[in-house]
C-alpha cells in the first residue's frame, strides 16, 4: 500500500550560539509529530538543520578567533550531539552551507531574477544584526528591535530587492481561502493587522557588509540575505532544482512547518510571497509556538537565562525532559520552565502513575503467576469499561495530534494508565489471592498487562526510550506502528514479563532543589572567577610543558651572512647543544664564553641560516637593548629552572 506523505520541518538553527532547553522544545515536538504520523501509516520526511551564514555568524567567528566555517563546524556537533542525546528522529539533517544548498539559493535568485521579481536600489534603514533583519523606523519599539529588544544600526546599502509588494493582495487571498494556514489562530490576525495591512514593502534580499554567505550569482559582490538563505533550506534539502528531485515531487508542499512565534512572520509572508514566485505551491500549515519562559523572560542566550539540556538529560534522563517539554506548556502558549516544574511533573506522572502501574503489574504478575501474563477469564462491567477505553484512546489521540497538541494527547493516554491504576485499588488483586480466587486473579492481571501495553504503543512517539523498556518488561517486541491497539486481547497467555528495575526513581524534590541551587550558586562563581582572570592565562599543565635548565657556554661565534645571529656551544649536564640566538648585536662572541644561560630546553630542533639549533636562549628585552638571563650564583649546567 502507498503511505500519504508527510513533511515536517522545524526551522534551521542559529548556528551563532550554544543551545539551551527553549530551542530543544520545537525539535521534541515535532518529533513526536513525526513519530506519531510514521506509526499512524504516513511517510513521513522530518527535515530540520543548521543556518550558518549572515554578519552574526561571521563577527562570532572573528571574536573566538576562528574562520566562520570552523565556527559553525563546532556548533554543528554540539547540535548533532544534542539531538542525539534527545532521541530526534530527523530524516535529514540540512546545513546552509552544504554545496548543493549554495548553488541552489543561487539559482533561485536567478530564477528570481529572469521573472522579474528582483531589482536593483539603494536602500537605508534600521538592521537588527542578531536577528538579520530590517526594520522600519514605525516598526521599532522604543528605537530598538521590537522582536530582541535590542539596539538597531541604520545602514544604508546598494542592494537586490525583491518585489513583496507585488504580493501583497495573493496573500491575503490565500490566507482567507487557508484559513488553516498560521495557526493559532491568533497569529494569524497578529500577522495581518501588524505587517500586511500597513502595506508590503519590497523586501532588500542581499548584503554587502559582510561576505559569509551565498554569493549572487549574477553580483558576486552581494551575499544572499540570510532569511532567503535560510527559508529556502525547505526545497533545496529536497531537491528542488537538483538532478535529483524525486523527494521534492513526493514530500512539497510541506504539510508543516513549526516555528517559533517571533519567525513566524518570516514563514507567513516572505516565504509564501517567495514560493508564489517561484511559481510553487505553498505548505499546508505554519504553526507559531510559545516561548519556554525563565521567569517572566523567553529563554534566550543573550538574557543569559539559558538552561542546558545536556545536564538535565544527564540528570533525570531524556524522558523526563521529552515528557515535561511535551506535557507541561500549553501548546501554542508561553511556558514557563522552573526546577520545580520539571520535578513535580516527572514525579506524578512518570513515577506516580506510569512507574507504579507497570511496577505494580509486573511484580504481581511475578508474585502470583510465576512471571507469565494469565489467560483471562469471563470480562465483567468494570473490565469492559477500561476496554473500551483503551480501544477508544487512539482515536482521541489522533484527534489531539492532528490539533498538534502533545499536551492533549499525553493527557488522553495517561487517563488509560490513571484508570488501571484505580483498577488495582478498585479489584485488590491481594485480597483475591488471599481468597484464592485465581480466575478472577488471572483476569484483573490480564486486563493490566493489556492496558499497559495500549499506553505504552500510544507513548512511544512521546517518551521513546521508556516506552521500548515497558515492553522488555512485557516481555513482548516494541510494535513499529498502531495497528494492534485497535482491539483489546493481543497479549499471549503465558508471555513471560521481566519486573527489573522501576522505570523511574522518585525524586526528593526538597532536597533535588537545594541540591539544584547549590550546583548553580557553584557554576555562578566558577564563571566569576574566570571573568575576573585575564583570558591569555595558562595554567600550570601548560607552564609544566616548558622544559627549562641552565647550561655553560663552551664556545659562540657570529653566523655567516648575518648581522644578528650568534652559534653557541652549550654544556648542558653531560650533552653538549648547538644553540642559534639573534642576540648579535647586543653582546660580542667573546663575552659570552664561559657564562651560563638559561635555556628552553625542550623545543623542537630548527634550522637557522643554515645552522641548526637544539633550544633557546631566554632573554630580557625592552624594546631598547636585549640581556640573557643568568642564575643568581653559579649552579652548574643542566639544572632544572622553573
Ligand atoms: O530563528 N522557547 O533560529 P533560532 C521556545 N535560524 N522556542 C525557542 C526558544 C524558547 N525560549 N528559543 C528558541 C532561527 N526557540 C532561524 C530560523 S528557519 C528558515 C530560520 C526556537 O536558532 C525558535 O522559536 O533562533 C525557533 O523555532 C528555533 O528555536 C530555532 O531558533
């Protein structure tokens, strides 16, 4: 059977900075999107990446003392790792400065170009470098950049413009015959009255302030502007324009581009105004996220409020955070990340409720079935009630995720694992093995290992690594798709469970955020104290690299052909050194002989005008006259200075 395609993109990260837990929350939730659709029968491509180029990028590199590719090289395995480490499930991964992705932005510029759509002019106004974008004076807040807040420079350029204006009317028409096109809602309005209604102006597509970026092909003194860069990324990683096109013809248009709130401006007016030149359909959905908070502020790098990923992944594990990302923010709001947040939530709904009922099960199960599932016996009212249930959850599911709403979607499974939990309160399983009532026993067990797995299947999209362990501990393979929680019944009898260790340890929250607070305070005044030391500061390993001894000059005459070179013979303990010093025109040869010096004894042999020399002599210059530096007392040769 052919599957219906599906393509999923988050946007292309900044690669001008580290990642911390807000960026992480698009890329979790469209995983669990693209793992959801993938076991509900769709093919489905996830494509998300790095955006390399622009000024940000380039300054950041001078600043670290990089080249910009070896910048954004770094950034791209810490993000690579990051993912990784999450579980994401990308079916490509784009970077904007691969080779096929440059020559295909520059052939839509020239595409851009024959049709018309491009023109030459010269244009000032107000540019937001960390966020590479143009402003016009009514649109800054308080003269700064009303998306960062921060400070605009006006710049004035002959540049490449593309005619948005021209599209000013197609787009309000598509977006009343799409009124699904931005969600929320509320985004969609926001975009209208903010951007479309004060009237479209043409857009200025290329730079040339800096030079990390693609090259026009037709001004090979202009870069593209970064946003065309970057939105294009959507087509080029699937072979638009490229020999080989054949994802292209299947996957565009995208059935859902997720972005942050603060870009969708970016996706629901550039890009559709750009697709619309290219003469391409338009992706189905573009749907603007909330912010994760810290405090009352978005998690941002610049705000320094950033909380990493890594250390919280390493700490409660990856499920923990996929689970408080997906479950805890209302989708399409700003949430609010704390500490607390994340510990309270892990420890009701993972320790609580899924931990205990798959504890639970799998212990009684041990306990009185000697680790094989029972057969059930005659269902009664109460099991078909939790039968029902479960065989109604996918569809409800569905539902909440065709919403895009992960919140909805956990919250409708964890009621299948909520309601069994009640039902071992409600059956008392221990009782009925004090009663010796076996068959009903058997049944009430049987009811919990098939509720266990329908929420486990309905989890896998969500909490990836959890789930795959409840079904070792089922005893069962993990399913690849949905197709078997339809009907309530598929476990065997006599399937062998494996209790194990609990899926999740309780967390003393009390004593997690003291312990919390005290990590933070530490990792605060670590960071002060490097703030305070200079930043070209060795330590004692490097100093200790140095290897440093005394040694007696035996013999020093003046190199051939040079005026500043002397060729010393050391004595240097038992071994005798050739050593090349530009010391000539500050001591006579003569002089030399028979003083000790202090001598690098461990660099690596060079040849000097011809003449090789095994280490150098130390020396103190002002700028005036050079002196060789002597042991106070005379020492020997060959002893340690240091
Ligand atoms: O915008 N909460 O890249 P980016 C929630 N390169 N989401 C957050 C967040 C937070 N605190 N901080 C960041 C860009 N994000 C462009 C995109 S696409 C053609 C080019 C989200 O690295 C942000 O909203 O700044 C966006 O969805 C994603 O991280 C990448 O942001």
């Amino acid at each position: 059977m052919n599957k219906k395609p599906y393509y999923i993109t988050t946007p292309i990260y900044y690669s001008s900075g580290s990642f911390h837990l807000g960026h992480c929350y698009t890329t979790v939730i469209c995983d669990a999107i693209a793992r959801f659709k993938r076991m509900d029968g769709y093919d489905v491509f996830y494509l998300t990446g790095t955006d390399e180029h622009g000024q940000k990028v380039q300054q950041r590199a001078e600043k670290a003392g990089v080249t910009p590719k070896q910048f954004v090289d770094r950034l791209y395995e810490q993000i690579t790792a990051l993912w990784k480490k999450l579980d994401i499930s990308y079916d490509k991964f784009i970077r904007t400065t691969d080779e096929y992705h440059e020559k295909t932005v520059q052939k839509i510029y020239e595409k851009l170009l024959a049709n018309g759509d491009i023109y030459k002019s010269e244009y000032e106004g107000m540019y937001c470098t960390p966020c590479e974008a143009f402003w016009t004076e009514s649109q800054l807040k308080d003269g700064k950049c009303p998306d960062c807040g921060r400070p605009v420079t006006k710049q004035k350029e002959e540049n490449y413009f593309f005619r948005l204006s021209k599209y000013q009317n197609r787009l309000i028409k598509f977006y009343q015959e799409n009124p699904e096109f931005i969600s929320p809602r509320s985004r969609m309005n926001e975009m209208i009255n903010n951007f479309i209604k004060p009237g479209l102006k043409d857009l200025c597509i290329s730079r040339t302030t800096f030079d990390w970026g693609v090259k026009l092909p037709f001004d090979s003194k202009h870069v593209a502007y970064v946003w065309v860069d970057a939105l294009s990324n959507y087509i080029t990683a699937l072979g638009y324009l490229q020999d080989d096109h054949a994802k292209f013809d299947k996957y565009w248009p995208a059935d859902l581009h997720m972005v942050g709130k603060e870009i969708v401006r970016f996706h629901t007016v550039i890009w559709p105004a750009l697709l619309m030149a290219l003469d391409l359909p338009l992706p189905k959905k573009v749907y603007g996220h909330g912010w994760l908070l810290f405090g009352d502020d978005k998690m941002s790098k610049s705000k320094g409020n950033v909380v990493d990923p890594f250390f919280l992944a390493d700490r409660y594990g990856v499920d923990a955070i996929r689970y408080f990302l997906l479950r805890e923010i209302p989708f399409g709001s700003d949430g609010a990340y704390t500490n607390e947040a994340l510990l309270v939530r892990t420890n009701a709904d993972l320790v609580n409720d899924l931990g205990n009922l798959v504890s639970r099960t799998t212990a009684m199960i041990t306990q009185y079935f000697e680790g094989r599932i029972p057969a059930p016996n005659a269902y009664t009212q109460l099991d078909k009630e939790l039968i029902t249930l479960c065989e109604a959850t996918l569809d409800k599911v569905r539902k909440d995720m065709d919403g895009l709403s992960a919140p909805d979607a956990l919250t409708d499974i964890f009621k299948i694992v909520q309601r069994a939990n009640k039902y071992i309160d409600e059956t008392t399983p221990w009782t009925l093995n004090k009663q010796g009532n076996t068959e009903r026993l058997a049944t009430v067990m049987y009811v919990l290992a098939e509720c266990i797995r329908f929420a486990a299947t309905l989890l896998k999209p969500f909490i990836t690594e959890t789930s795959n362990v409840i079904f070792e501990k089922l005893g069962v393979n993990s399913p690849e798709d949905f197709s078997e929680i339809t009907k309530f019944g598929v476990l065997k009898a006599g399937t062998k469970v494996n209790k194990g260790a609990n899926l999740f340890n309780r967390i003393d929250v009390e004593k997690e955020l003291k312990a919390l607070d005290e990590l933070a305070e530490k990792q605060n005044s670590d960071k002060n104290a490097e703030q305070t030391l200079p930043s070209d500061l060795i330590d004692i390993n490097d100093f200790a690299k140095v290897k440093l001894c005394t040694a007696k000059v035996l013999s020093c005459e003046k190199v051939a052909k040079s005026d500043k070179l002397l060729a010393f013979k050391l004595q240097v303990g038992d071994e005798v050194r050739q050593v090349v010093s530009g010391i000539a025109q500050y001591y006579q040869p003569e002089y030399m002989v028979g003083k000790t010096v202090v001598l690098v004894k461990n660099l690596k042999p060079a040849k000097i005008r011809g003449v090789e020399s095994n280490g150098m002599i130390l020396c103190a210059a002002d700028g005036k006259t050079v002196v060789f530096v002597t042991p106070e007392k005379d020492i020997g040769s060959g002893k340690e200075v240091r």
